[in-house]
C-alpha cells in the first residue's frame, strides 16, 4: 500500500491551474491495430515520458496478456517521478493483475472502468443500471483496499443518461476513487458539450471537489483536443492524451497539441503543466518508429509541415521577422533550427554535436554504430539532412530490437526484359539461408525470396515508400503492414536503396509478428 502523498499531490498542494498530463500511447495507443510495441520499446518511450515530465503513464492493461503485465511490471520498476498506471476492467481478478505488476511502482495507480451508456450496459454487459452500480461500489472498495491511488472511468460517458452518470460518479467518489475521468469513448462529444458535462458533474456531485478531474478524448470527429481543452476551462485537472495521438480508431488527443496549446495560449488558456516541449519531437519520433505509424505531413506541432514555409509571402515574412507566420518557436518542440547539412567529411565530433542539437543522447555503443551507418549513408549520399539523421536512427532502432532474423545481402536483376529476380541472403536464429526467386518486378522478387525462407501466413495490407529528402539519391522509407489472425503488425526501414529497404522493412514486420505470436493473449471479454 503507498502512502497518502500521491492522492493528496494531486489535489491538496497544487496549483490549482496545473493539468495533469496522463499519457495513454502505451495502452490506449498501442491498442491501435498494427501498433504492436515490444517490451524494450515500451520501457523506451516511458522512460522518455517520465524525463519529459509527464504526471502519469498508463503502462497497460495488465490482464489483457503476458506482455502487458510485463511491460507494466518493467516501466513500474523504472519510473523516477511519473506515476504507473495499470488497467483494469470492473473485476477483481483484473484489479488483482493490474496491482500485481504495479508492484514495484514507486507512485502506482490502479485504473477501472466499467461502460455506463445503454448501449453498453445492454449490448456489451447485459447489465442492468444496478448491477453496474453494484460493480462499481465492489470494484473501486476492492482496488482502494489495494491502492490508495485509484482513478475510475464511466466508459461511453458521454452517451450515458445525464442523471445516471451522476449518480455513477456519486458513488464512485463515495467508494473512495481519487480520479474521476470522463472519457468520450467514442469521439462522439463537441466542445460546448464536453465542457457543460464536466461543469454538471462539478455541480451535481459535491464530493468531486476533493478527486481529480480527467478528461478521455477519442478524435473520431477530430475535435478531441478541442474537446480536452473545453473540458479543462470547466473544471478538468487532468488530460489523457497519447504521443502523435494515437490510439483506437482514429485517435486519442494529442499529447504536444494540448501541451503547447496551453503554453502558447496561455492568455485565453491559463493552465500549466510540467511537460518540457523541447522533448516533442524527439518523443513523436520514437512513438512513429516505434509504432510503424508515419506521422502525417501536415499534422499540428509534430508533422514534417509544421513549421515549413513555402510560399514567396510567407518565406519573405519568415526573413523579415519569424512571428509574421510562426505562432512558437521549432526549437521550443525540439526541432532543430537549422537543417545544417552534414557529408562524408564530417567527423564524429560534429556528428555527436548534430545529435545532440537534434536532442538524441546516445550511448557510446549505439553512437558508435550510428556514426559508422551514418559514414555509409555518407558515401552513398553527398548531403545528410536531419530527416535522413532521423530515418537512420530510427531504423537502427528498428534493427536492434526485432533481430531473430535480418537481411544479410539482397541482388536484384530487373529492368524491361524477363522478370525480375531476387537473389537473397538473410540471417535466420544465428544461421545464413539463401535464395533465389523471380517475381513481377524487384520488390515482388524481393518479398517472394523472403517468404520462401519465412514460410508463413501473414496477408500482405500495405507497402508504402516515401523519399525521406529531395533528390534522386534520397533514401527510401518503407513501411510494410502484415495481418495474420486478425493481427496487425508494421514494419519500418530506411536506406538509399529502395529494394533493400522493402526487404528489411518485410523483415522487420515479420519479427514483429513473431513477437506477436509469443504473446499470450487470455480473449478480453466485457467485464464481468
Ligand atoms: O476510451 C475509453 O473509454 C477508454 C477507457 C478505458 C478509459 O479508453
Ligand atoms: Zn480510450
């Protein structure tokens, strides 16, 4: 059992402007089909979370498999300052789990959620309106005798009766939960309406004064932030958001756009958090590695657009004076103000010092092979930009986390006579296979020579190339998106060649799955 400090912190000795940041890219995010995280990836991104100041991790949902519970389990161990929090549905052997691999947490939180709405008291449930208070009344008792950090959520909360929900809320707050999120499950809420809501339940259900407010918002209608930040000008003390808002169908809030909304407005938006902006990029980076989700072009804060300028206008205003058309500074999210060139003069030195403007700090092993990638990108390559920086460390990322099997060399005979063939060699569990086979063109070359020394099942659902800079020598970015039993998983790789890249980006998905495959996963039913 944890001491009274952390419930207290979040309520008795703040600043009653300050809003809780609760990221969910771990949980929420991750249940994004094809967002499959490994173990090291996740322990990865907490632990950038935690540096970077976030209040609260959601870790996982414990009971959901083994993977989960471990990675709950490891992130407990390692968090310095943010919170732990663990999943579980209104049952007490997912609470037992959840507080199982919080163990080790020094701040852990347990959260509980059960649906309120109609449809998912009677489709998802088959609950009536009292047994779903009787479970709520025995679940957050039993999780508070674990745990004196407890945070409940009305699942479909903005689809439950207006007086139900506070009569939920009532008794959750009764049973001693200390948070109170109010998640808009199914991205269905506006901002009026996600701000009167929290304000009626402020109103209507006196004992929330003493618990946190969150607010849970899903992006199906793209107003989720729009929606986080109603909801914080009404009362709510906590966003749950996730890193380049990933998450369930079309997304959770975005952690950088309530975070710099807030630090930008801060004249009509007068709330603060500890989050430490220069740290965004260096997090949507890893997250979209790490993810397989490429974030889009013109995405708020954290797209490759975001602060480009193309047109004459807005270039000449640029020069003049950078506030005519930048509203925050790039640096303030991390990004680097120059895109200083780099080549295969630049030494380790220079190269260390790139890094680290970029905000990378690296440990003397993975320095030492991204500079000796970065010299082979440099002799393929005259001029090294950021971007290709980036796509270089991501893919050594990429490697050194999924290795069971890797391309070893691929050759490639194409062009308009015969079909295309693929001679490869690849490292398969410590042992070199070969093979050579023709396709209708090189990358179908390429991943018929794949399959036939990875026979299996996995339906091909994306092959995507991009250019990671101008020019024809650019290198190739490649996503490769696999479904096998309903499992989705994506695979990333960047190099100059692009049929190498393709290769190892087929590769690297199929380690996923592989990972995917490991992991047992007991089915998630409703809660009972
Ligand atoms: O969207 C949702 O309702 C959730 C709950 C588990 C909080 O993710
Ligand atoms: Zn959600």
């Amino acid at each position: 059992m944890t001491s009274q400090t952390d419930s207290a912190r979040v309520h008795a000795d703040r600043d009653p402007n300050r809003v809780l940041i609760f990221d969910t890219t771990l949980r929420d995010g991750e249940q994004s089909p094809g967002a499959t995280m490994t173990l090291e990836e996740k322990i990865q991104i907490a632990m950038l979370l935690d540096e970077m100041g976030v209040d609260i991790i959601e870790a996982g949902f414990p009971i959901a498999s083994q993977g989960d519970f471990e990675a709950v389990t490891e992130i407990s161990r390692r968090m310095q300052n943010a919170v732990t929090c663990g999943l579980a549905r209104a049952s007490k052997g997912d609470i037992e789990r959840a507080w199982g691999a919080l163990q080790h947490a020094k701040r852990p939180r347990i959260h509980t959620f059960i649906g309120t709405s109609p449809l998912h008291r009677e489709h998802q449930l088959s609950m009536s309106k009292e047994q779903v208070l009787d479970k709520i009344r025995e679940t957050i008792t039993f999780a508070r005798s674990l745990c004196d950090n407890v945070q409940w959520s009305p699942m479909d909360a903005t689809r439950t009766e207006a007086d139900y929900l506070v009569e939920t809320v009532a008794l959750a707050v009764e049973c001693g939960a200390t948070t109170i999120n109010i998640p808009d499950t199914v991205g269905y809420t506006a901002p009026r309406e996600s701000a009167q809501l929290i304000a009626m339940l402020r109103e209507k259900v006196p004992g929330l004064k003493d618990c946190v407010i969150a607010t849970h918002c899903h992006n199906d209608l793209g107003m989720a932030t729009a929606n986080a930040l109603a909801a914080v000008e009404a009362g709510a003390r906590q966003i749950e958001c996730t890193i380049n808002g990933l998450g369930e169908r079309a997304g959770n809030t975005a952690l950088e756009e309530v975070v710099m909304a807030m630090k930008v407005r801060r004249d009509i938006l007068p709330y603060s958090t500890e989050v430490d902006t220069t740290k965004i990029m260096k997090a949507s980076r890893l997250v979209s590695t790490v993810s397989g989700f490429n974030v889009q072009y013109n995405k708020a804060i954290v797209g490759k657009n975001a602060f480009a300028h193309e047109s004459g206008i807005h270039q000449d205003g640029m020069l003049k004076n950078a506030e005519t058309f930048e509203i925050m500074r790039p640096e303030d999210v991390g990004l680097t103000e120059s895109n200083l060139v780099m080549g295969k003069h630049s030494g380790r030195a220079a190269f260390r010092d790139k890094l680290a403007q970029m905000g990378f700090d690296l440990g003397d092993n993975a320095f030492q092979e991204a500079f000796v990638r970065f010299k082979a990108l440099a002799d393929a390559k005259k001029e090294i930009y950021d971007d290709d920086i980036v796509a270089l460390l991501e893919d050594q990322q990429t490697s050194a986390t999924h290795s069971r099997m890797r391309l070893v060399s691929l050759g490639m005979v194409c062009g308009t006579e015969g079909p295309a063939v693929a001679t490869l060699t690849m490292e398969i569990d410590g042992e070199t296979h070969h093979h050579e086979t023709t396709g209708n063109g090189p990358v179908d070359a390429t991943f018929r020579a794949v399959k036939a020394l990875v026979p299996h099942t996995a339906r091909l659902k994306l092959y995507q190339v991009h250019a990671v800079t101008d020019g024809t020598d650019a290198q190739a970015e490649v996503s490769v998106r696999l479904e096998e039993d309903g499992k989705i998983v994506t695979g990333h790789a960047a190099d100059a060649d692009t049929l190498v890249a393709s290769g190892r980006a087929y590769i690297n998905a199929l380690n996923r799955l592989m990972v995917r495959r490991e992991k047992s996963a007991p089915p998630v039913q409703a809660a009972e």
